[in-house]
C-alpha cells in the first residue's frame, strides 16, 4: 500500500537546526529531496561519528535526521545550480527552509519572490524567532533555542545551572509545526491551486510543544495567590522520581483511584493518611512529604518487583530507562518499534522510524540518509475543487475529541485553530484528570491546564456509561470527520466506540488512537502520562547532568504537547490521503514511541561508537564553550552555544580574550572545557543575562536568557509578534496563552477561543447536528444522560 504523501514532493533547504521537518514528510511517504553545497551539508561532520570515523555520512545527527530523503548537490551561488534549484521548486509541492529573517537571505529566496515565481508552491520558513521581530535576526543553536522555549529554566535541580534536553528538541517542535502549517496549506492549496508561505518560529513553537502551561499561570495567580507565578525549577517536581535497591522508577498517580493504589504500594503509611492528600493541587504543593515517605518506603525493593505490583494495583509506574534499556523492553520490542537500518556502517543498530501505524497508508520504516537523486518525475497537474473563498484551511471538517490530559485534547486544539469544529465529549461521571487540577474541589471549569489544553473545543457533556448517551456518542461521530481519543486500555470498546463501531457508521472515518505504551503488548493496557513516557523511553535519563543526585530529568510534561501535535501531523496526513481517494483509516501512536522519535540518535549512538550512551548535561561533542552561565540576578542565567572555529574568534573578540593557539581548533577548546567553563562564568556574572546574549549574538554567536514564564510574557519581541493571546473565559476572564505558531500568509486562523465550560455546549451540538429539539434535551438532561 502506498504512504499517505507519497504523491508529494519536498525541496529541503534546511541545516540539522530544520531537518526533522523534512524528515517527518519523508516518513509519511513525500519525495524529499535534500539541496547540499558542493562541499557538504556542515551537518555531515557533527559529531557522534559511527564507528568513531570523522567521515562524511557517518554523523549520527545527520544520518538520522536525513533519513529516507534523497541529495542533490547544488551550488546556488551558480547560474546553473540556481536553475536547477529552480526547476526543483518548480516541480515540488513543498520547500522548506531555515534561512532566517529576509536580511540573510540569498536574492530570490525571500517568500514574496518565491511566491512570485513558484505561485503554486507552499513555502515554509522556518526560522529561529520568526521572519519579524526585534530580535529576528538572532541566531538559535540548539541549546540557546531550548532556553528561549522556556523548558530549560523549568529542568533540573536548583542549585545547579538549569539542564537541557541534548539533541534539537526546541527546533524539531518547530519542524512538526512546519509539517502541520505546511499540510494544512495543501489542503487549502486543494480549494484554490495557490500556495503560499507558511512561516513558524521556533522559540514560539518550542514554547507551545514544550512548556506552554508556564503562560496562562499568572492570570490563575491572580485569584489563588498561593500559585506560583512563574515555578521555581524542582528537578523532577510532582512526577516522582523514586529509587528502589537497583535502579530508579518513576509515578504519576493523577487520579484519586490512582492516587490511593500509589499510597497501597507504599504499604499505606500514616503520613498520606486523610482525605486532603486526595486533591491533586494539595499532593503538588506537598511533593517533598510525598518523597521523603515513598524514599523510606521503596529503598530495600527490588525496581521489578516494584514495577510488578505497582501495575498490578493500578499505579502508574515506570522505570527510569537508559536509552538502551528502552530498546530491550519488552513492549518495545512485542511492538516492534525500532527498525535496522540496512545501512552498511551501522548494521543493526536500532533506528526509530515515525510513531504512527496507519492501517491504510504504511509510514516509510527506514531508508539511508540521504540517497543521490536530483530531480522528479512528471506528473499531471491537479485542478482546484472549491471556489477559492478565504477561509480557514480545516473550515468545514468535524472532530470528536474523546479524549483527555494533554496528547489528544492538544490535537484536537491545533486542528480547532485550523478550523475544524472540534467536539469535546465528556462527563461529570468522569471528568477529565485535569478539570481537576484545581484550587478549590470540583471546580472543573477553573484548571488552567484544562483551559489551556483543549481551548477552542465545544462541550458537550455525554454520561457514556448508559446506553442513550452510547447511542448519541456513535451518532455524533457518524456525522464526523475525525476521531481522536487516548483513553486506557479497552475503555472506547466498553463505550462502543472503538474504530470498528464507528467505522461501521462513518466508512471513511479518520481514528486517532494514542496510548501511552501503544496498543498490544505487555503494557498495552497500561497507564501512563508524559512524564512516565518519558522515562520509559530513556528521555527522562538522558535530560541529567552526569552528577546529578538522581535522574530527575524535568518536571515538564514532555512529550505530551509535542506528541500531541504530531498526531495532528498525522491526521493532516490522513486528511490528504483522503481527499485524493475517499479512504479513511485507522491511526495508532503510542506517546513512548512519539517521545523515542524525537531523540532517536541517541539509540545509535552505543551501537554505531562501542561507546553506552552519556549524561552530558549542557556540554556538546561540537561546540566548546557551550554552556548555561551564571548572570546577574538571581537564578538568572544565559545559554551559550560557541560553535565552529569562525565563532570561536568572535566570541574570544567580543569578550576581549587575546588569541591563544591553543584554542583555535575544537579538539584544543574540548581538552581546555573546564577552564573555558569557568573564565566565560566570571564575564557572564557581571551583566544580565539579556545584556551579555545581546552582546555576543551582535558579535555574531550564538546566545540566549534562560527565559521563564515571566521573561515570555513580558518578552517586547514576544509581544511585537503577537506570540501570546489572550481570550476571556467566563469563569476566569481574561488569560493569556501562547498562541499557534504557525503563521500562513494566505490562509486565516480561527480566532483564539477559551476552553469551554463542562458541558456548555450540550443543547447546541445535540440540537445542530443531530436534528433533537430542545425538549429532547430536556428530557435527556432529567434521565440523567446528560452530566
């Protein structure tokens, strides 16, 4: 069966800060074609190398993030290679790039040109803080983009400098959302046969993937004045990281059920005793009780044995995996995630394809990265089949979102933004976890992270444990488009809404199933939030300083926001393979594997160099300095990223060091990196973390503050491009919230809308789409149907 995109064709003109984006259109099947300079992708030479060989093609990054895409060497400097690059466009459905804001780019690779001449051609600028802006002419590697997100102020233990995730975690949040805004302008292409640009900033995207809870805190503050702010960082924070006698787990119990089985597993101690410990806001203010008591609990217990009885009594549990412990798990391996590579230096070490199962249109599994292959074959121009109104590009599709937490009611938030209606079913009988993330009890409708995660949704509140709101629920989804859902184990086939029963009233239904372990296996019935994801998939490990007290990782809820946007991605997917065939199908993600995805060079890494894989903490293999430094202020700090020789002589110049020999190559800055360390520490902590990365990135190196939810929403760059909304809930007033990055120059947004109320929009979508009069309702209502 042929992939979803396979129809499509991709020029990719991005750096590895952008080739995720390419390479997640490679795996749903797009033709993607790689331009590299005569000399090279630079990203070919940034190491870890296979085998320990500094050679071309055996960079691990570049490998992976290349993967299942074909090279072309161009030289666009060149009248021919230029022509070339065009007749590429010109046969594409998609370019993107990363070339930053119009001052830096080559002439005739700014969006009004390309438009000019390529008008069918959806163009995706992909840029680092976006194509406008006080600070767009900035450059982000990798580190300074994660501390821009906002996830790096929030990981970590306090008194040591804030950690990051290594790899590209901030810039691939920003080429999921190219993938989105980028299908989304297919689809209105579809309608009217013109492209367009689509640009996406990565500091706004990582924010959004990442951390985007941090923003509408404040306005929560402002009537419980006991929230923080702006939360101070606390390692692994409510999502315990535990010790047992031979290794760490980690715990979720976010329900009151879940949270009594957690106290059961403990052996029931008096200190977690009474009814106060039941309220989730009240177990987050006192994680440290909680920690002390699980520690003196669990400390002489075997982790399987922990592990066993946990999932027995329905505890959300995991164990705090290294990435190659998450290869040999069991699940990992009944499921059949990773894949060989086939590509001779690498052998069978695992590579980690695309999270997504589709039943219709198989994801690409794994090809060599990049192969030779310049151009595309002919084909017959396709014809618009609307009538070209402006209009959002999903206006007119319907979504029933069953589902709850963050990775679904995300998904279905993104797709409300591009214009679907979007119906959140739900009940009183059982609310969703976080409706109850609140200060006062039972007051669902005031959870800032309900009202972020599933803003823009309709409400309609269906007791799905009776037979009449079944009845309706299946009703609704047969006048839908798509479905999504995340519930545990086989609770949709107790309602009856299981792909199969909903295929069966709507044949060519789009069904999202994303689990936290995935569907069969050991786990497959298994609960699981983010962070325990995470863990499970050697994330939470990796994101440590090598002398940390503990593997704490983050407190952050990855990799739920970005998993969620992903599925999205793939429901785009789906929508496009639709549109050309009439077929819908079924999709299956599971959110380890979504997490694995996105750090996939780091399974190849014990395999390709004999070496296990490392904690490294914000050092890099490719750059020195490269660090989060200490500024004025307290808990105030900036990321440094100094990489190649070029930067090094403009970092050394800008903080007035004389030239040493010594430090001219990186092998001499990595030998010399706790000196270096310690002397660019001195220079930070004499100025503001915003006065010492304004200086360095005009003296072109890369820097950032390491920005919270203060620093975002007071940020003037922020606010020039309108990165933060604010829309009035009517239990809250007005919130702030980080806003869609995606940003299309032809094609509107819906406007920013709250989270609706627990069932506020019961009477409207009965009555709208399914025909019942308001009497009906009433009726329903008083039998206890609707609750």
């Amino acid at each position: 069966m042929p992939a979803a995109l396979e129809h499509l064709r991709v020029v990719d003109l991005t750096d590895l800060r952008g080739a995720f984006a390419g390479r997640l259109l490679a795996d749903l099947g797009a033709d993607v074609v790689k331009v590299e300079p005569p000399r090279g992708d630079p990203g070919r030479l940034v190491p870890p190398f296979a085998g320990g060989i500094e050679a071309p093609d055996r960079s691990l990054p570049f490998f992976y993030r290349n993967a299942n895409k074909r090279s072309a060497v161009l030289d666009l400097h060149d009248a021919d290679g230029w022509h070339r690059f065009c007749a590429l466009c010109e046969q594409a459905d998609i370019l993107i790039e990363n070339l930053g804001p119009e001052g830096e780019r080559r002439h005739g690779l700014t969006p009004a040109e390309v438009q000019e001449r390529h008008p069918r051609l959806v163009h995706v600028a992909l840029a680092d803080l976006g194509l406008t802006g006080p600070c767009a002419g900035w450059r982000l590697e990798a580190l300074p983009a994660f501390a821009a997100s906002g996830a790096l102020h929030a990981s970590g233990f306090r008194e040591r400098p804030p950690c990051w995730l290594p790899g590209y975690a901030a810039h691939d949040c920003g080429a999921v959302f190219a993938v989105a805004g980028a299908l989304a302008a297919l689809l209105d292409r579809a309608r009217h046969g013109r492209g367009q640009t689509v640009e996406v900033s990565v500091q706004e995207a990582a924010l959004n993937g990442m951390n985007p809870w941090s923003i509408p805190l404040a306005d929560y503050a402002r009537l419980y004045p006991m929230l923080p702010v702006s939360p101070p960082r606390n390692a692994d924070g409510a999502y315990h990281v535990l010790k047992t006698a031979d290794g760490y787990v980690r715990v979720l119990p976010g329900s009151p059920r879940q949270w009594r089985a957690f106290v059961a597993l403990l052996g029931n101690p008096e200190a977690l005793e009474g009814e106060h410990w039941g309220v989730a806001l009240f177990r987050l203010m006192n994680g440290d009780v909680v920690r002390v008591v699980a520690a003196e609990a669990l400390a002489g217990r075997a982790r399987a044995e922990v592990l066993a009885e946990g999932r027995r009594l329905g505890v959300p549990i995991t164990p705090v995996n290294t990435p190659e412990e998450f290869v040999a798990e069991e699940q990992t391996r009944v499921r059949g995630y990773f894949r060989a590579t086939g590509f001779p230096h690498l052998g069978d070490a695992p590579f980690a394809p695309a999270p997504f199962n589709f039943s219709r249109t198989p994801a690409v599994l794994a090809r060599p990265a990049p192969v030779p292959g310049a151009g595309f074959p002919p084909r017959a121009p396709e014809h618009p089949s609307g009538d070209g109104a402006s209009r959002p590009a999903l206006a007119g599709l319907r979504v029933i979102d069953l589902g709850c937490g963050v990775a679904i009611p995300e998904t279905g938030t993104l797709l409300a933004e591009l214009g679907a209606e979007v119906i959140k079913v739900e009940s009183r009988a059982n609310v969703d976890f976080l409706r109850r993330v609140t200060v006062e009890p039972d007051a669902f409708d005031r959870s800032w992270t309900f009202n972020d995660a599933s803003r823009a949704q309709l409400s309609v509140a269906l007791d799905l444990r009776t037979p009449r709101g079944r009845e309706l629920a299946l009703r609704l989804c047969a006048a839908a488009d798509v479905l999504i859902e995340n519930n545990r184990g086989d609770v949709v086939r107790q309602w009856g809404l299981d792909y199969e029963d909903v295929r069966r009233v709507r044949p060519d239904i789009i069904y999202v199933a994303s689990q936290g372990f995935g569907r069969g296996g050991p786990l497959g019935e298994a609960s699981a939030y983010g962070p325990l994801n995470s863990a499970f998939a050697g994330v939470t490990w990796l994101w440590n300083h090598p002398d940390a007290p503990y593997p704490a990782g983050s407190s952050l809820n990855h990799p739920d926001h970005i998993a969620a946007k992903l599925a999205a991605v793939a429901v785009l997917a789906a929508l496009e393979h639709r549109r050309r065939t009439g077929e819908g199908q079924l999709i299956e993600m599971s959110q380890a594997e979504a997490a694995a995805y996105l750090i996939g060079e780091f399974y190849l890494e014990g395999p390709a160099t004999g070496r296990p894989t490392a904690q490294r903490g914000n050092a890099a293999l490719y750059a020195c300095p490269h660090g989060v430094y200490p500024s004025a202020g307290e808990d105030r700090w900036v990321a440094i990223a100094v990489v190649g020789d070029e930067a090094w002589e403009r970092f050394a110049g800008a903080l007035g060091w004389p030239h040493d020999p010594a430090l001219a190559s990186l092998a001499g800055r990595l030998a010399a990196r706790a000196d270096l360390d310690r002397r660019v520490a001195e220079w930070t902590r004499a100025r503001s973390a915003e006065e010492a990365a304004a200086a360095l990135q005009a003296a072109g190196v890369s820097a950032m503050p390491v920005q919270n939810g203060d620093d975002h929403r007071a940020d003037p760059h922020l606010a020039a491009r309108g990165a933060i909304v604010t829309v009035e809930h009517p239990e809250i007033g007005p919130e702030r919230h980080s806003g869609n990055p995606i940003r299309f120059s032809r094609t509107p947004l819906a406007p920013p809308r709250p989270a609706p109320r627990l069932g506020a929009d019961t009477e409207d979508v009965l009555t709208r789409v399914l025909g019942l009069s308001r009497a009906q309702v009433a009726r329903l209502a008083e039998d206890g149907v609707l609750q």
